[in-house]
C-alpha cells in the first residue's frame, strides 16, 4: 500500500479511535468469507430495508440475521434514535398519489426539515456514541453514516461530521456534483474524516468528471454505484476502480441493464452489472473497498425483502468463492 492510499484511507483515526477494518481494510477471516481467504468487505446500505420497518434497532437486527458486518446508515434512523423529530416517510405508493397528495407530503416534509435543523444545532453526541457501541457490541461496523449534504448550513454540516465520528463512522456520504465537492470538501479536511460522493447515471453526461469533485480536498472520494454507472454509460465500472481506487470509500453493489437494454434495476444475474467480476477485480487487487449491497430493484410477488437481500448475500458468496 502506497503513502498517499495510507495517509487518505486513515484520515482521523487517530483522533477517532477507528479501527483499520473500519476503515476499509481487509479483514481477514472476517465477514462472509472464509478464514484465508480474500478480505473483500461486504456489507449493505441500510436504504435496501427502506420497504419494511426501519428504525435504527431493527436495522442492526437485520443486519446480523444476514451475518453481515458493515454497514452504510441511512441518517433518518441514527438521527431519529439520537432524540431528533421523527421526518415523515416517504410514501410507497408516491406514483399514485395524487398532485394535493404530494403537496401535502412536500409541506409536512418541509415542516420536519425546520424542526430538525433546530434539533441537530444542539443535538449532544452522547446518543451517537450509544448507537455505534450497539451496533458494534453485536458485531456490526457502521462504516459510513449518510448524513448531510451541500444544502445544510455550516453549522448542521460540521454536526453530520460530528455524529459519523460519534458512531465510529469514516466519515459521510451524499450525491456527487462539482458544487457538492467544492462545498463540502474544506469540512472534510477539517474533521478528517471522508466524504463518499455517490453517483448516479450523471456520469453518462459530457462534461461530467470525478476529478472536479475529487480536487477540493484530499479528502474527498467516491462512493461508486456500479450499478448505476452501468446504465449510464453501458460500459464495465472496473478501469473507474482501477483509476481511483485510492479514491474510492465504498461501492454499491446493485444490478442494472445498459442504457440499450433500458437501464432497468433488476434481480442480481439478469442484467449488465460485473457484480461478481467487480468482487473478484477487489480481491485479486486487494484493494481496501467495501462493497455495499443496495437492495434496489423491486421485490417479486411472494418474496420479501429480507428474502432477496439473502439472495444478494449468496450472491456475493458464490461470486468469491
């Protein structure tokens, strides 16, 4: 391992107290996989149970039945569990609703935002500390907390810094945009800690480049959705992986066809997605990336959630075995 992938995958820990896995590295004999074999770490964002009951507590149970160690949090749940407002949820059936209906939901939403924004300038970290002791007492990392973007005033940004190195957290994600990285990267540098920039199929787009995001500080990297890059541009995320893999806090795994095969989120194995390629690619390169399942296509009549987040678990497993 190179100084500069050292000195970008540490950041803070020293000032965090983080431990190297949770910070990326391979964990041999831990997780999925067996003892001696590759240290690809795979984990889930918790948006995957977005479909069932989701607080914090529930989450961390999931988790464990799926005997993964890793997670990407979702802010709502550990925001919610640290003593802020409850947001309403996002309604299932939002195609249906109606224009009043949506209405309604923006102005509640609305509401909820100014109610949290109160909270979270005197939130205490104390209940964030709490939250990343449980979950790892029961044997899960919360690798990267998904809180915060570049809309926040300065005070409620440097509080998501605050709250990911409360739970044990590298650092925060949020969506990728020159903007985002402009503002948010000087946050990043000063709480050393990361910034995981999540694409979507924007990088089809002709003037849409990593580097610009990327430059405002060393700091800032990339939370690469394969699945998304797929249907994008239709070609194979693995030479973005090879290119900035000492840029890269964390993939999410998921399966989509290539825009000529209409881009649609499918069951893993149906689609365009190098999943298992891409695993093998991390672990013959033993690079140092989490690999985050996001249960995003939808869930077939009769089966359930946790159901197919099984089935990407084994996935996963075959993929590397």
């Amino acid at each position: 391992m190179n100084r500069r992938h050292f000195l970008y995958r540490m950041g803070g820990a020293a000032v965090g107290g983080l431990t190297l896995s949770s910070l990326g590295f391979p964990a041999r004999g831990m997780g999925l996989l067996r003892p001696g074999a590759s240290g690809v770490k795979i984990g889930a964002i918790s948006y995957s149970f977005r479909e069932i009951p989701s607080s914090a507590e529930q989450i961390l149970e999931y988790m464990v039945e799926l005997g993964l160690d890793t997670v990407e949090l979702i802010g709502s749940p550990a925001e919610e569990y640290a003593g802020a407002p409850p947001a309403p949820r996002f309604p299932r059936n939002w195609r249906e609703l109606s224009d009043d209906e949506r209405a309604a939901f923006r102005a509640a939403r609305d509401e909820a935002d100014k109610e949290a924004r109160a909270w979270r300038l005197k939130a205490p970290m104390d209940k964030f500390e709490a939250l990343g002791k449980a979950y790892r007492d029961a044997g899960v990392h919360i690798d990267i907390l998904k809180l915060g973007n570049p809309g926040w005033t300065d005070e409620e940004i440097n509080y998501a810094f605050r709250a990911a190195r409360a739970v044990g957290a590298r650092g925060i994600s949020f969506e990728i945009s020159n903007e985002a990285g402009e503002r948010m990267g000087p946050f990043a540098t000063k709480h050393e800690l990361v910034t995981g920039m999540h694409n979507h199929t924007q990088v089809a787009d002709e003037d849409f480049s990593f580097d610009i995001p990327l430059s405002y500080s060393p700091f800032n990297m990339i939370n690469l959705d394969i699945g998304h890059y797929v249907a994008g541009l239709g070609t194979s995320p693995i030479p973005v992986i090879e290119k900035y893999h000492d840029r890269i806090t964390h993939l999410h795994l998921k399966d989509r066809r290539s825009p000529d095969n209409g881009a649609e989120n499918v069951p893993w194995g149906e689609g365009d997605t190098p999943i298992g390629e891409t695993l093998r690619f991390l672990r013959d390169k033993e690079y140092p990336i989490p690999a985050m399942i996001e249960l995003e296509y939808p869930v077939p009549e009769g089966s359930s959630v946790m159901e197919e987040m099984k089935k990407c678990v084994a996935y996963c497993k075959d993929a590397l075995s």
